[in-house]
C-alpha cells in the first residue's frame, strides 16, 4: 500500500530529486551543502526502505516497482547535472557514461528475466560496497568547491567515482554472465496456482 512507511521513503527520494537539482541553479554558498545533504538523506532511505519493508513485512509489489527506479532516477539526475555543471569534467566523464549504461543495462535485463519467470539477479556483496562508494563520491562532488580546499573533495570524489565505475564494469559483467545464463536455459514456470499464492501473499502485505 502506499501510505506504508517504506514506500513513503521510496516516494520521498524520488520527490528529492527535483529539490536537489533545482539547488544547483541557487549561486548561494549554503546550495551545495543543502543539496548534498539532501543527497545523503535521499540515499539513506534507499537503505532503509527495503530494511523496513522486509522488518515490518510490508513487501509490496509496489515498493519492488519504486525503488529500484527511485534508485536510478537519483543517481541519473546527479551524474547528468554534475556533468552539466562542470562538477564531473575531462575523462571522468566515462567513470559517469559507465555507471548511466551499466545501471541501463541490468535494468534492462532483470526485466527481461523476470519477463521469463527466472530467478533474477540478486544484489551481490560487491554491488553493494560498489553502491556505498558511487553515493560517497556523489555526495562529495556535490558539495565541490564549497569545502574547505584542505578537505580535498574534488579530487577524492572523482578518485571515489572511477573506483565506483571499475566495479561498476566488474559487477556489470557477472550480472550479464549470470542473466545469459538463464536467458539460454529458460526453467519452466512455476505452476499457475504457485504463482497466484506468491501474487496473493506479495500485495497482501502492502
């Protein structure tokens, strides 16, 4: 349902999206860091929305459509507006083109499989600390200049960006092994009346 509180969070980051992008355009000293703390409560909630659904068991089929959409949409708009505001400039351009088409391409292909009643790809452990590092050098080439010139953020968050990429390839390449995999050995579908029971049990929970 919508009014639980993991979709409320999952909502609440795609409703950040906006707020955030629109503070680049305010030429006041205060924008950046209220944009990268936007930034950080947005991606807190990616964390926490999904913790919440499975604690409280509100997984809804709802919640599984928003957040990995919220997801993408979050990390999209950031990389395109950082790179249309000079914030992401010379070859770590190519860290962020990575990132766009690998997060296009596993989108793509969990679709796909789940189209053909597949197992999907689950999020690996790599995924995982490649995710905390993309935010982490989001978050601090939102910030820039802003910083104290001692902090360093620029150059450790374009370091952090193409760290992010280079797993970013790595986890890409074994997600699109894995969905191959079951792409050319199709299982067969599990029985209507399964389907309809996991159906049930999925939308009556939230």
């Amino acid at each position: 349902m919508i009014t639980s509180l993991p979709n409320a969070l999952t909502i609440f980051r795609i409703i950040c999206i906006p707020v955030l992008v629109g503070l680049f355009f305010i030429d006041r000293p205060w924008a950046p860091w209220t944009a990268g703390g936007i930034f950080v409560i947005a991606a807190v909630t990616d964390f926490f929305d999904g913790y919440l659904a499975r604690k409280m068991e509100v997984v809804s089929l709802l919640g599984k459509l928003l957040d990995p959409i919220a997801d993408k949409l979050l990390v999209a708009a950031t990389l395109l507006t950082l790179i249309a505001f000079d914030r992401i400039t010379g070859l770590t351009f190519l860290a962020a083109l990575a990132i766009l088409l690998r997060e296009i391409l596993i989108s793509g292909l969990r679709e796909f499989l789940a189209g053909m009643n597949a197992p999907g790809l689950p999020v690996s452990n790599l995924a995982k600390w490649k995710t905390g590092i993309q935010m982490t050098a989001l978050g601090m080439l939102i910030v820039g200049d802003s910083a104290p010139g001692w902090w360093q953020v620029d150059p450790v968050g374009m370091l952090l960006l193409w760290i992010a990429a280079v797993l970013t390839m790595v986890t890409g390449w074994t997600y699109l092994q894995a969905g191959l995999s079951q792409a050319m050995h199709p299982q067969s579908p599990p029985p209507a009346s399964t389907r309809d029971q996991s159906t049930n049990r999925a939308s009556s929970v939230g």
